[in-house]
C-alpha cells in the first residue's frame, strides 16, 4: 500500500492510502505501486488518478508541480489543484 499526500499552496487536498498512483509527468504518464524505486519529476498539466482501495479512483486535476516516491509514499507538490469525483470502477 501508498501513503499518498497530494498538496497545493491553498490546502492538502488529498491524504490517504493507495493501491496505485497514475499522473503524467514533463516525461510522460507513470504509475506507481508499492516498492516502486525512489523517483523525483515534473509534472505536467493534467490528470492524476489515485487508485484506492477497493479500486474506487479519485481523481485531481494539475496545473505543474512536482512528484516524488520514497519508502512507500507518494508526495505531490501541485502549483494549482482542483480535486475532482471519486468514482467507483466496476
């Protein structure tokens, strides 16, 4: 499991835990699962997909920032973020 925190400069906007991290990064659209090697990039505008447990999926939307993986956790660092629906996937 990932500890997700998902932060812009107004609030965190997401902090939990997760199956697996989807987002698009400068370099292109990465996943992230448990014990995924450490990692730091850039991310760029669009859509990052937070899979929960139960596979319910809760989306953000982001303008640039930052990700980085260490140890389980998954730290995104958002320029400008609006939080979208959780939606349950069948």
């Amino acid at each position: 499991m990932l500890h997700v925190e998902l932060v812009s400069p107004e609030e965190i906007l997401f902090q939990g835990e997760a199956e697996m991290v989807v987002c698009r990064t400068t370099d292109g659209e990465i996943a992230f699962l448990t014990d995924h090697v450490p990692f730091l990039g850039g991310l760029g505008v669009g859509e990052v997909r937070i899979i929960l447990p139960g596979h319910d999926v809760q989306t953000v939307q982001v303008e640039g920032g930052f990700v980085e993986v260490r140890d389980n956790r998954v730290i995104i660092l958002s320029d400008a973020a609006r939080l979208g629906e959780a939606v349950t996937e069948d």
